[in-house]
C-alpha cells in the first residue's frame, strides 16, 4: 500500500498567504450550513480557522440539522494549514493545538441535532478527521479520503483514529492510518466510512436533500436515542412526540378525505 500525493506540492503545503480565513454560516428553515471557505488553500485548517469554527458552532445553536462542508470542488478539508502550524515546535505547544481542534470535533460529534459532513472534495488528514466527527457523510463520487498523517510522521491528533475504529473496526482503523491509504468514495463507500456517494453533477442536490429531510423531521431525538439512553427515557421520548402537535398534523394529512 502506498502513500500519494494528490495535490501539488504547493498545495499540499496549505500555505498561509496573508488572507482573512472564513467560515461562513448560512441557515435554511433549520438547516444550517456550514462551509470553510479557502479553496485556494484547499480549505486548510489553521488556528484562526479553529476560532470562527468555535465561533460558527455558536451561532449554530437551535439548528434541526447540521452540513459542514468545504469550498469548491477540490478539497473537502485538506488538514492543518501546515505553514502556520509548522511554528508549533514543543510538546506543551503540539497538545494544546491538538486539544483545540479536537475540542471542535468533539462539538461536532455532541452537536445535538444530525450533523453531515458533505465531502465536495478529497478529504485528508484532518479533514478526514473532521468529517468522521459528523453523524453521516455524503460524497461526490470522484473524491477520495485518507487518514494520510503517517505520510508526516505523525498520527491523527484530533479524535479521528478513535472514531474511525468505531466505524470500520479497530484493524482496519489500524491498516487505514498506520499506512495511509488512500480510498476512494466507492471504496470508502465499501466499508462504511462514507454512508451515500452522489454523481459529481447532483452532490449538491444530493446532500441538501438528506439535510432537508433530516431537519424536518425529528432526527434530532432518535440521534439521541441513538447515542445512548434508558429504555424508559427512549419511551418517552416516543411519548413526548406522540402528543404533540406536529405527529397530529402529520397524522391527518395521511387520512384519507371523504
């Protein structure tokens, strides 16, 4: 198995050019979207990056549904923006970077409504980190996915190998990140990394499609249902969304009209 590259040099250097880093935040009917916007960079992921990601999580709050996705077409996130976080030479200085942006994908995993990391473009390093953090990922066909960090001499630092066990399993969460294959989407697809692969042309409508659905729609209790709770507080949650309002208009609207 081997490593590639699959940027150019430059740009898998994520270079820091000077530039405003941006996460923007745009809602719709209780989905919100989130998109890290420096597809220049293939959206790298730098500490000021971290900050409006904290920040964007925020604002968040109350959302039915969650899309966290990157810019463009090329690359979902990269990884660290490796320019800016090459200045970090201590171990004291590498934990604290790696708590910070773990502490974000841990927010990710908590978020309290469905989360969905839409994969427009290769997902690598921490990218693949990232997106392992969501609930479900969606992709185009023609991206591919690789927890590559081995390829630094390093190991995922943001939860990603923990989470990627839970996933496929531990040996194969071992093979993946401790050689840094790279997969594609059918493949990822394969072993349950990746839940729903799109057509490049209707990825967009694809993942807005499952988002819709899934913030109009009670995913939120069932996810947490889902995560872990007592039989009796499952049957209550049952309950509560049996006698409310919502279950009766959907009711009626299924009755046939005389």
């Amino acid at each position: 198995m081997t490593v590639v590259m699959l940027f150019s040099e430059c740009e898998n250097a994520n270079i820091y050019t000077g530039e405003r880093f941006v996460v923007d935040l745009e809602f719709e009917q209780g989905l919100a979207v989130l998109t890290i916007d420096r597809p220049h960079a293939r959206n790298a992921i730098g500490l000021e990056t971290m900050a409006e990601l904290d920040k964007a999580l925020d604002a968040a709050d109350g959302a039915r549904a969650l899309v966290i996705k990157g810019a463009g077409d090329r690359a979902f996130v990269s990884g660290g923006d490796l320019k800016e976080l090459s200045a970090i030479r201590t171990t004291e200085e590498a934990s604290t970077m790696a708590w910070r942006m773990r502490s974000i994908c841990d927010r990710l995993a908590e978020f309290p409504a469905p989360v969905i990391a839409a994969l427009n473009g290769h997902a690598f390093g921490g990218g693949a980190e990232v997106a392992v953090a969501a609930d479900i990922r969606v992709a185009a066909h023609d991206i591919k996915i690789a927890f590559n960090q081995v390829a630094l001499q390093i190991m995922p630092a943001w939860g990603g190998a923990e989470r990627l066990a839970k996933l496929v399993g531990k040996s194969k969460a071992l093979l993946l990140a401790g050689s840094g294959t790279v997969l594609d989407a059918a493949e990822a697809e394969r072993i349950g990394l990746i839940d729903r692969v799109f057509p490049r042309e209707s990825f967009d409508a694809g993942w807005r499609s499952i988002a819709r659905s899934l913030a109009n729609h009670p995913a939120a209790e069932i996810k947490r249902v889902i995560a872990g709770v007592s039989p009796d507080e499952a049957v209550q949650s049952f309950a509560r969304l049996w006698v409310a309002d919502a279950h009766w208009e959907a009711a009626d609207k299924t009755r046939p009209r005389k």
